[in-house]
C-alpha cells in the first residue's frame, strides 16, 4: 500500500520489547520517541511506514563477567561464541511474562495508535484503523515447560508465532552457533517435547519459526507441522555462509509448503564476509531479496527486519530507513505490485494460512 508514496509494511521480527524493558530511561519516552537510540519507537514507526510486526519476546542469556559485543566474541575464536547453558522455564517465565505485559502496556499507552492482534483479520482492522498491528513472538521457548501447560497462558496473552530455539539448547531442540562460516547441518534434532510443542502450536494456530533452528530441527518440524514453513527473519546461506541463513534445500521445502522467509537486514546474515560492518550499501539486501525470489517465489518473500537486536546497513539506519530500501528496490526493477507484496501482502497471506483470518 503506498500513501504519499510512502509503502506501508509489515516487519516480521524485531527485539523492541528486550529494549524496552531493559531501557534507563522511562519506558514512555523510549515507547513514545523520537529517540536517537535504538532503531524502533512510535515515532520513528509512524515516519518510517511501519504498519504491523512480530514482537519478539527474548531472554537474554544470564551474564558472566564483563559482557561483551557479538561481533568480539565471534571473532575471538574460529569456534565462535561459546553457547550458554539450558535455562530453566522456572528462570525464563519471569523475563518473557514482563515482555509479554510490556507489548500490553503499550496499545494501553498509545491506544489510537497501536494494538495487540490476535488473527489477520485483526492485524487487517488494525491497519485499516491507521493502527501500528502489533503480534506476540517468543524467540526461543524456554519460558514453556516440557509439559506445555504456559504455552496456553502465553497464547491467551496473544502469543501467535514462537520460535523453539534462540542459538542455545532448549529442552525441545537445538539452535545454530553463532559462527562464521558454518552449515546449518550442526546437532540433534527436537526432542520429543520439541514435537509435542510443534503439534500443539498447530493445534492452537500459533506460527512455527524455523530462523534459529539447525538443520535436523528445521527436518523435523516439516516433517511434523501441517502449517507453512516459515523463517521470520533469515537470508540465503549461499551468499553469506552464517549458519542462521538457509539453504537452497531448506528454502525449496519452504515454497513447497507455501510459506515465508523475512529478509533480515543484519549486517552479519548479509555480507559475504559476514562482518557486523555496517558501512556497506545496497549490493548486498538487493542480491538476498533475488535470491530468495528466484528460489521461493514473489509470493513467498517478506520483510523480517531484526531490528533493535542487530547491526543494520547504515543506508537504513533505523526503522525510518525501510522506505530508502524501498527507493533502491524500485531502482532496481522491482515495480509496485512487487513492493506491494514484499511489504505487507505476502506476510498477511501467510497468516492467514496460519493463524486463520
């Protein structure tokens, strides 16, 4: 949809609530903005197009020592950063439950500007109503126990699309290490629980994300799942070999099944070099958005930003620098109906087909 020549868009991940509510400032004016610091806020949503998006709910890894930026630690040691332990989901219910009352608090603070939707047909009213749509994720399910009674809890909450690893074991599989370069082909499988919680996520229409999943887990959730297969915020392994990014196998089975990949614009998923350097310009976006084009299909292709939890090309910036993307998209060939379903369409239909209209 383009107003003013402006293209709203629906962003299929971004780590706002972790920032949130570990903000020093007060939490009204980091939600509210304009703010110079991090990539999202109200203010910047409303200038940059920003019309809907998953709302990651993450527990950050308990820390040892003096914390240390993603990109030293990876380049420290060829084997990467070491992965934390197993967190219990007696430790992790607290943080996602503050997370998950946060994404609340803010359609309570703004409530003619965002909202908390539940099903397409809510996110489509909300948008229609000049609303920001906002959709509850959970990157990583530890704040679920093995017997997955919170899974319903959270999905009354508003939780519709869960993603049951971050990089670090859970009790239902395993994720990618944060490694450069590597193969997604890395580890076990999910464990029994891991398939209870992928049958129960279809039973109750909460969306599967495979982005962090390695390659026996992605398997066995398309093995499982009657959903489409979707990757909400990942890009092409054969140009950037980070084991976060899919494979032309994987990438086969996800158009096979109807589903979504969100093109992530982390600066390490995007370059060849995998750098967490953000002086680079559009070269590398547009050369992933092809690919995944050309390897899923024009209707199979979104937007899945990661922002606020990761270097982005200083072309972007910031959530208001989504529309400059759009300028280099259109440069490079891409007409408005493309666009059209780049920003908003295609991950519209695709929760449809997933959490129902």
């Amino acid at each position: 949809m383009i107003v003013s020549n402006r293209i709203s868009f629906f962003d299929g991940h971004n780590d706002f609530l972790v920032r949130l509510m570990m903000a020093e400032t007060p939490r009204a004016d980091v939600w509210r903005g304009p703010r110079e610091k991090g990539h999202l806020d109200l203010a910047r949503m409303r200038e940059g197009g920003f019309a809907g998006g998953l709302f990651a709910i993450f527990v950050p890894s308990p820390a040892k020592g003096p914390r240390r930026d993603l990109a030293t630690q990876m380049a420290a040691s060829s084997q990467g950063v070491p992965l934390p332990p197993l967190m219990t989901h007696e430790a992790a219910q607290p943080v996602a439950l503050k997370q998950a009352g946060l994404l609340h608090w803010m359609a309570r603070e703004a409530p003619d500007d965002f909202a908390v939707c539940r099903s397409a047909g809510e996110i489509r009213g909300a948008m229609a109503e000049g609303k920001i749509a906002g959709v509850l994720h959970m990157e990583g399910a530890e704040p679920i126990g093995e017997d997955l009674d919170a899974l319903y809890l959270f999905h009354e909450m508003g939780l519709r699309s869960l993603g049951p690893v971050w990089s670090r074991p859970t009790v239902f599989g395993h994720g990618v290490p944060m490694r450069f370069p590597a193969d997604p082909d890395i580890g076990p499988g999910l464990t029994e629980a891991g398939k209870d919680l992928v049958r129960l996520c279809n039973e109750l229409g909460i969306l599967i994300d495979l982005s962090h999943m390695n390659e026996a887990g992605f398997d066995d959730v398309a093995a499982l799942s009657d959903a489409p297969l979707v990757a909400t915020h990942s890009n092409a392994h054969k140009l950037c070999a980070s084991p976060r990014n899919l494979t032309d196998r994987q990438l086969a089975r996800i158009r096979e099944t109807g589903g979504l990949v969100g093109l992530n614009f982390a600066t390490f998923y995007l370059r060849e070099d995998g750098k967490f350097d953000a002086d680079m310009g559009w070269d590398e976006l547009l050369r992933h958005a092809d690919y995944l084009i050309e390897h899923l299909g024009e209707e199979h292709v979104g937007l899945g930003s990661d922002f606020d939890g990761c270097v982005v090309p200083k072309p972007i910036g910031d959530v208001t620098g989504v529309q400059a993307l759009f300028g280099a998209l259109r440069e490079h060939g891409y007409d408005d109906a493309l666009l059209a379903k780049l920003a908003r369409d295609n991950w519209l239909s695709c929760l449809e087909r997933t959490l129902g209209a």
